[in-house]
C-alpha cells in the first residue's frame, strides 16, 4: 500500500492565532464549551482524521497581558477526552498530561480507562512541566530542572507501561461455573523500585483494547529527543521550515534505529497552522483580519512565556530582539527557535509577535487548499514528516475549512485515506499493537 | 412543598451481590462495559434518581479469593462519569476518589471540568484510603494511619474548595472589543500553606455551574462524622438497623447545626441493597438464586477486607465468628458494624459471610415494591434518611426492577419526584449553591 500521511486536529479553545478569541464567528469562552468541543470531534472524526489532540497546561498563565489571551480557562484533557469517546466512534484520542507533577499508577489508570471506554482509541502525551506557576500548585517553589524532570518523566513512563500489562490479555476468563474471574497466572506484578518511584501494581484495570494506549512525545529538546528515540510512538514537534525539519526527522529515525526499533514504528507529525481560502487573496485576508485583531501586550505576553518566562513587557516593540539567555523554565526547544527566528529575520520584538501569534513558531501555511496540499506533500515526501498536526487559526470554521478544503484535495492526490481501515488509533497510524511485555525498557516479574 | 426523599443509583460493575457476575443475566467482564453503564445511567435517569454514583479503589482487590470476585478490573471512575456525561442531560454524576494518595489541584480541577462538561451535575465522594495495597501503588510501604489520613483529608478539601473558588462567576467577561478575556480582579490567589499541601493556585478552570461540585463523605467513624458535619453535603452511610439508623442520623444532624450550618444542608443517604419482584415469593427466589451462587472462599475473603484486611481464610466456617481487633487498615466504621452484626446475632463464619454477601452490611430489603417502599418510607420518616443510595443485587435488571417496580410505588406515595425541577445535582439534592469564599472554612485572598 502507498504510505499515506496522518493527521491530528489540535483543538484549543477558540483556535490558535492568539487572537482567535476576539474573532466575531468563535464562541464566547470556547475552553469550556463542551458543544463546541463535541462538534469539533465529530468534523474531525467525518473527515478522518487519525486523532483529536489537546495540549495543556496545571496552572494558569501569568505574567503580562495574561488577562488578554484565552488559555486560562479550559477543559481538563482527560476528562474532556473521556466525554469525547462517548460521542465519537473511530477518531483518536490524544490527551497531554505533565509526568512532572502527577503520580504514574493515576496516569497509567486513567488513560487505560479511557482506551476501554473508547474501544481502543487513547493516547497520551507526554509532557514534562516547564514553569513555576505549575509548580507552586504542587507544593514546590521551584520547578524541577530540565535535566531531571526527563529523567524522571522515563522513569515515570517505564512505571506507566508496565502498569499497562498488569494483566494477560486473556487473564479475565470470567467464569460463572467454576467461580473464577480472572487467571491468578495472568496478574502480574510490577513491583517497581526506582530512583524516583516505588510503585507495586498490578493495575486495577484489564489490559486495554490497544494493549497499550500510543505513547505521544512533544519535546525537541536533546533530553525529549532521547525519550523520544527509545519510547514514544508519535513525536509532535515544531519546525518552521523545510530544511529544520527534514535535519530533526533525519535524525529522529536515526536515534530510533539507534535504539533498536524499526523508524516505521516513530511517527513523526510537526505541528501546522494553516489558513486556507477558496482563493489565495481570500486565505490572506482572513490571516490580515485575524492579525489586526492581535494586542501586542497579549502577543508580547505570549512571547516571553514561550522563551522561558523571561518578561519582554518592558522591551521597546520596535527595536531588534536582543540575544536571550537560555532559562531552565518553558520549553527548552521552543527557547531556541525563537531565538533563532529572530536573529536569522532580524526580527523586531513586534514583528517576532506577529510572526508567531499565530503558530507559535510552528509551519505555517496561507493559501489555497492545492497550496497547502503542496507544501504538505513536500514536506512528506521529502523527508520532513509522517503526518501533521493541524492547527486551525479559529474555532471552528479553521477545522471546518481545513475538512471540507484540504482533506478532499490530499485524498485526490492519494496522500490520505478515504475511509477508516481500522478501529484503534494504533491501526490508524499504522502501529503495532504490542505484546504483554514488549514495551520499550521494563521487565515483568513472574505472575502473581 | 413536602419533602421528597433523594435517591443514588450505586452502580457497581455486575451487581452488589458478591456473586452477582456468575449469574447468568449479567454481561461478562461488567467493570469494563462501558454500553452497560451508558444503559444503567440513563435507566436511572428516565427513572429521576438524582444520581449516579460509583466507588473506587486505587488497587486490585488482593488476599486470599481475590481471583474469585469481580473487584479488579473496573474504569476509573472520573473517567467513567465525564463519558457519561456526554449521554445523559440531568442525572447527577457522583465519582469517588481518595484524598489520600492525590494532589488537590488535580482533583479540582478534575471535578470542576466534569461539572462544565456535565452543565452542573457532578459531585466528588471524598474518601480516604484505607489498605496497604493502595499505599504500595504510591510509593508508601504502609499506609497513612486513620487520624493523620483524616487531617490529611480535610486540609485536602480545604485546598479543593479554595481552588473551586479560584474565579468571580463572572470573571471571564470575553470582551472582544477591548481585547480583555478575564477581568483581573475577579481572579483569586489562594496561596495555600499549610501542614499536608503548598498550593497557590488560580485554578485553571472557570468557576463551575454548581459553584461548586457537591461534596459526599462516606465515613462514618467518629473522625468521618466530625469532616462531613464540618464540610459535607451529603453522606452516604452503611446503616443495617433502624434504630441504628436514627441514632447516627441525629448524631449526624446535631453536629452539622453545632458546626454552624442548616441541618437541612447535610443529607443523609444510607445505601439499601434491595432485590424485588412481583411477588414476594420471586423476590425470595432471586435472593436465594444469589446466596446458592456464593462461593465460600470469595465470600470468607470479602469480609476478610471489610473487616480490616484480617485474613479469616483459616477460620472454621461453622463457628462463631472470634472477637477480632480493631486494626488501622480498612473502614473503621465497616470493622464495627461486622463485629457487632456477628456478635449480635451469634453468627458464624458462614452466616456472616452470606449475610454481607449482598449488602455488605448495609440494610437488605428482600420483597415487593410495596415491602421495599414500607421500609424505606418508615427510615425516610422515622427520623433516619433523607434518601437512599440504591444498591441493585445485579446490574442491569436490578436496576430495572427498581426503576420500573419501587420508583412508581414511591412516587405514588408522594415521597418521589414525577419530573425533574431542576437541572444540577445541587437543584435535585435541594441544596444552595455557595456564593464564591462561602464554603466551609476557607478564606480567600483579595483579587491577583
């Protein structure tokens, strides 16, 4: 079969341009209006997409302009995700959710539930927290460093896969006759004992329909890159031109070829925002509407919370951005392409919020569906992506466009399936479905 | 207006009847059936109950017959309840979940995003945990001693509440025109610190339709009673006797006053396993059909839990059961109401084992429609409930028994409501919704 390309809808509220929310055609406050949420799923799940996507975050914003963005209000992914699964019939779900502050037997528990509730369809994001305003809601002053929060987030996935196969397949044989429910020699027990956690198990859930819910990797950060290359099954990754992201893919399936697993079984998705319209004129007078709409204090604000919580506010808007020094808070990756949008454009602080209100530093693309569909194509075809993330600029006419607009002309160009094959997220993106036991790094003991 | 009587649908995999998953009108494997639950939530809410509640543990079942019940493999009850938000419009979703091994910024959040997803309809059963096996899942070689899990537990409510209360109902103003999402000062900083948890907050999620989620507490220890008439809306209790009955019903409504709040705030809701049928002749067959199911080692090992993790496998089956300690695993409360059942009623082994084999403890009516709603309207009366918590034998048809038979019996004797009034949990429970800073006992800080 011809390789095709995958794709996720990331939702976000009102849509991702900064500004989307001030947009007249969204919902008032959009990150909590399940309604939306539901008629987002279903376009998307009508249009094939291999998954619905939500990011996250365990704090609010802070700092500058704060007030003026609309992230802090919003759904909990899982919860939000579980809701999806009872409304939805074959679309992936993907849910991020920080190893940093959370406890592995929740999270493992959790997204096991919502692969049984949804037939097979979960997948988590790993994420490791990047800000202080997410530790001081969980009792420390400081965040963790960068170093050690992925040292623990391995570990804490190492626990969460082995939670995982807690059970045989077949371990619950539910039998009325002879009173036994499940096979004591199908329980197996974790028993764990780490550098960071000690957990026991067995998991008090059947092993899930998927065996294990797809693991999702968002770090491009030489720390991200190694989890990524040894345990995770989809990398979502900001890339902003060609050349970067054929040089991190390259390397991306060199490390996962390096660590002894086939590079088909990575599956590496950049995010992109796309404005499309009928015409080229009509795709760049939405983008000018919703760049009108831009506060520079909220875009400002957005910037210095990409690069490292390090506060612009007092910078002069019109002047180049000075070299910043690398922070242990935000995204370390997204630090450094920021940093290097700037200096390769010689960029000013307002031209670099502009540029990046609306996606965020990822590609970006306005024009017709056959232009978009053309970058695309390159992109996947020449060793740059598996597939991509869509982020649609508003909520939801951007999905609705990107459905009725793009879909139709990659499926014409035979780079996207025209109806769902399987029934779980792993058939859709093409993966394995792994043996008790085969995920990446664990061990199991002996049954009981 | 008269008083009606509240009414729970305990929804418990294939039934509360230790045996319930041998019989033959149970799905298989009922823990994971996610088109099973979908089915009894919406029975329970064609049949008005206020609500649908689940219990929980954050462990497998464990012990000796461990393999033989169908405790161990069960959703996650957060995500159960936001899937089944989604395919109901106005039953109450209550979940269960420990204070014990959590961190209250997610638990918040969590039951926050549940009640926007649910429009006003979710409620947290605040427990505390009570075995090793939980500890060993979160890195604990023991678990927390009974005093310390309770101060532990309502500092943790504390933090919840504050968190619930992070935002003004109307805070989040949406102002296109002058590009301000949220208004600042109605965002709260609570700043907690205190001697279990360090949390700043603002909650990431808008004040929630009830304000705040309705808070149940299902201890009924001395250190329980003191937390729910401090911080509880409702309680749901194990009562096995009317006498009982009245007595911890007029404890529980003189503490509530005497901490300071409407006895009328606090509802009590004893659960009631109840097995029905058209005559009382079917009723005695379907009870009995049950009890013939009961596999000894199962039952010798359900109790071995309840009453603290003190294995009985050992015992002689036909003796008296013997005076047994009071140990710090397990329900306090559920130790003492065993003991005093066996010793009341000189029990042995095997008759205590068959009589908590369906109730658990809990009142057992076994008859018609009009027995059950004898029984029930004498407790609601008599000064011993405000409602019930409904425990059917098996799941679905004890559930339909009791919606299509006790429901209408209720209703034509006034005592239960014909349609909905209201659309949240809190309006079908009669219970106000806190203005912001009005839950129990915490304090805000002014505005940012």
């Amino acid at each position: 079969m011809t390789r095709q390309l995958h794709l996720g809808a990331f939702l976000l509220e009102s849509g991702h341009h900064v500004a989307a929310w001030r947009s007249p055609d969204v919902p008032d406050r959009a990150g909590l209006d399940f309604g939306l949420y539901r008629r987002l799923a279903q376009t998307a799940e009508q249009a094939l997409f291999d998954a619905v996507f939500v990011a996250d975050s365990v704090a609010v914003e802070e700092g500058p302009g704060a007030e003026r963005i609309s992230r802090s209000a919003r759904f909990e992914p899982l919860t939000l995700m579980s809701a999806l699964a009872a409304v939805t019939e074959r679309i992936g779900l993907v849910a991020t959710v920080t190893a940093t502050y959370n406890e592995p037997y929740h999270v493992a528990r959790k997204f096991a539930s919502l692969d049984h509730l949804s037939g097979g369809r979960s997948g988590w994001n790993l994420v490791t927290s990047d800000n202080a305003a997410e530790a001081g809601n969980f009792g420390r002053a400081e965040h963790i460093a960068h170093a050690d929060r992925y040292a623990r987030a391995e570990e804490f996935l190492l626990v969460v896969q082995g939670l995982w196969d807690s059970w045989e397949d077949d371990a619950f044989i539910n039998d009325r006759d002879s009173g036994v429910y499940y096979r004591p020699d199908g329980r197996h027990v974790l028993d764990h004992d780490g550098a960071h956690f000690k957990v026991r198990g067995p998991l008090n859930v059947a092993r899930s329909p998927q065996g294990q819910p797809v693991i999702v990797q968002a770090g491009s950060s030489e720390a991200g890159r190694q989890l990524a290359a040894r345990s995770a099954e989809v990398v979502f990754t900001a890339q902003s031109n060609l050349a970067a992201a054929q040089a991190f893919y390259g390397d991306m399936k060199r490390r996962t070829a390096e660590a002894g697993r086939s590079p088909e079984s990575l599956k590496i998705m950049p995010g992109v925002f796309v404005v499309v319209g009928r015409s080229r004129a009509e795709a760049e007078d939405k983008q000018a509407a919703l760049q009108a709409l831009v506060d520079p204090v909220a875009a400002v604000g957005l910037v210095s919370r990409m690069i490292g919580n390090f506060d612009l506010s007092g910078y002069p808007l019109d002047e180049p951005l000075p070299e910043l020094p690398l922070t242990e808070s935000g995204q370390r990756s997204r630090q450094q392409l920021l940093s290097s949008l700037a200096r390769d454009g010689q960029l000013t602080l307002r031209q670099l919020a502009l540029k990046v209100a609306g996606g965020r530093g990822h590609l970006n693309v306005v024009g017709t569906a056959a232009d978009v569909a053309d970058v695309l194509q390159t992109w996947f075809e020449q060793g740059a992506a598996d597939g991509f993330n869509v982020m649609p600029p508003t909520l939801p006419a951007g999905l609705d466009d990107f459905a009725t607009l793009v879909v139709p002309e990659l499926q014409r160009r035979g780079l996207f399936r025209t109806r769902y094959e399987g029934r779980t997220l792993r058939e859709h993106l093409g993966l394995a479905r792994p043996a008790v036991g085969a995920a990446a790094g664990f061990h199991l003991k002996e049954g009981v």
